[in-house]
C-alpha cells in the first residue's frame, strides 16, 4: 500500500483488509482519526506501525488469522476505547502485548497469555469488569502467585458465557491453589480445563449455584485420580473427560438430573464402573461415548439408561466383554 492511501480518507470509520494480500500497512493509517472497526484478519501483515497508536477511537481490532504477525505491540494499551480484540494465540515468544489491564472498557479478549513479566501477569484482567463471551487463559504455569489469580476476579465477570483455563506444563508446588482462585462467576455456561496437573480439583466445580454450567470438558488432567462431584450441577448437559489416565474408576451418581451426552476418551487406565449404575441414574442420557480406554474391561448396566439413543464404543473392549453386555443393546 502506498504512503499516500490514507490521506484522502479522513473520516473513514470502518477498514475491512481481511484476507488482503499486504504484508505491511502505511503509516498513514495513524491520521484516520475517525476510525472505530479495523479487521486485518487472515492478511498477510507481517508487523503493526507505530503510528496505530494515534488511533484513539478506535473500538473494534480483529487481527484472528494473521499467521506471519509475530507481535501485537504494547502501545495497543494505549488504545484505552478499544471494546474489541481479537486474535489467536500465536507461537511467537514475544507476540502477546504487555499492559492490557488499561483496557477497562474491553468486552472481547480472545485470549490471556500469562506471563512472569510485569504487565502480562494474569492480574491484568482485574478491571476488565465488561468481558463478553468466551476467553481462552493458558501458560497458567507461569502464575509465580496463587494470590494473582484472586486478583484477576473472574467470579466477577458476570458476562463471561465460556471460560477456558490451559496449563503448557504444571507447577505441582502452586497448581492447585491456582486453580482454586480461579473461580469464574457463576453464570458461566461452559468451562474448559485442559493441561491441569493437580491431584485434585477445586472444590467449586461441583458448586450447584452454577445454575447455567451447561457443558464441561476436562482434557489431559493427567494425574487426577478422582473426578470432581459434577452430579449437583443442575443443567449440566454435556461432560467430557479426555486424557485423564490416572483414573481407574467412573463413579455414576444419582444425580446429573440434566446430562444429555457424557464422553470418556483416552482414560488409559479405566478399568470400570464404581459403583455400577442403578434405574434413574443420568435419566436423560442420550449419547455414550467410550474411546481409547485400553484397560476397561467392563461396561455398566446399559438398561439403567432408558433415554440411552446413541452408543459409541471404539478401540476400548476384547469381543469377550463386549459379547456379554451386547443383550443390553436391544432397547436403544
């Protein structure tokens, strides 16, 4: 783009350049003084100029798909209307802004990279009081406080409808209590946990004030030898547990009043059903899904669910164990 493009444009207020072909913007771009919604998403653009941070008014920046960007540079904080930020998390050291706590009138933030630097500890989400939607928290690891995850005040985002926590690797010394303080509000529709190393899981997971927590996906909780007790959560619909291969047992409740689609995949070391489900357990079960368990080499009671439509079973049973539960399928 030449130099010049955006001079003769002074009131322009909206700039879509997705999938452009440019590699670099003019800095030009800094005298759009009007300018509320830029979306640079899947372009080319290698780098940000300098002079974006004239771009007071700016609202809106969607920069998902930009695959060459190697950095979202630190005056973006100075950009204190920016409502909108959008991208996705980029393998690039350096590439997460420093300072985002500045942003207070936020209500999309894609993700949170958590870092040990000054401006990129997770603390910054404090006065993001306005977050819209669903954020993705990951390098958890890298919380050097369990206190700092207080501070952010997730229970107070009252706004937030999905929760993502992710940990690259895990502190065992701190880890727990960091999950513990991460706490979401409880109008919280769906949570994520992928990468947590703890023994154990906070004890709010299973608080039945989270009275809209419709889905729930735990993937690669490696050493949890327990699930949480998810059974009081009322309008739980869909629970996932992926990698978890420390555990042995599932223990069937009798209560998920609401669960519709339960999912075990890669439990490496399952064995079974403890204890094995009664009539009434999960009464809306519709979907069962058993994948990758090796070691499993009992099915439960399958008649106990009689809302049971759809059963999916690979690369879990011997033919033997499977002969002796195939009478059960009759009535799906």
């Amino acid at each position: 783009m030449p130099y010049h493009f955006f001079l003769n444009l002074p009131y322009l207020r909206v700039l879509n350049l997705s999938r452009a072909e440019i590699i670099e913007l003019p800095k030009s771009i800094g005298t759009l003084k009007h300018l509320r919604h830029l979306n640079l998403s899947h372009a080319k653009i290698r780098v940000l100029p300098d002079s974006m941070i004239r771009l007071y008014g700016l609202e809106t920046l969607k920069l998902k798909g930009c695959i060459y960007l190697r950095k979202i540079p630190s005056y973006i904080s100075e950009l204190t209307n920016l409502r909108h930020l959008e991208f996705e998390i980029s393998p690039f050291p350096n590439f997460f802004p420093r300072g985002l706590g500045k942003l207070t009138k936020l209500q999309t933030l894609s993700a949170f990279v958590v870092s040990e630097e000054d401006g990129k500890r997770i603390g910054e989400l404090q006065n993001m009081s306005f977050l819209h939607g669903s954020i993705c928290i990951t390098n958890l690891e890298n919380v050097v406080n369990a206190k700092d995850t207080i501070m952010a005040e997730l229970d107070k985002k009252l706004y937030l409808d999905k929760l993502e926590l992710q940990w690259t690797e895990f502190n065992v010394g701190l880890g727990e209590q960091v999950f513990a303080g991460l706490r979401p509000h409880y109008t919280i529709k769906e949570l994520t946990v992928n990468g947590y190393g703890g023994l154990m899981f906070p004890s709010w997971l299973g608080d039945p004030s989270f009275s809209r927590l419709e889905s729930i996906y735990l993937q690669n909780c490696y050493h949890c030898m327990c699930p949480p007790e998810l059974d009081k959560l009322p309008v739980l619909k869909t629970l996932h547990f992926h990698g978890m291969h420390d555990l042995k047992f599932f223990s069937f409740s009798s209560g998920f009043p609401s669960l519709q689609t339960l999912a075990l995949k890669k439990m490496l070391n399952l064995q079974g059903f403890d204890p094995v489900p009664e009539v009434g357990v999960m009464p809306k079960l519709g979907h069962f899904i058993i994948e990758d368990c090796p070691n499993l080499c009992s099915l439960p009671q399958l008649l106990c669910f009689s809302y049971l439509e759809k059963l999916e079973i690979r690369g879990v049973l011997s033919f033997k164990t499977f002969q002796k539960n195939i009478y059960q399928l009759r009535h799906l």
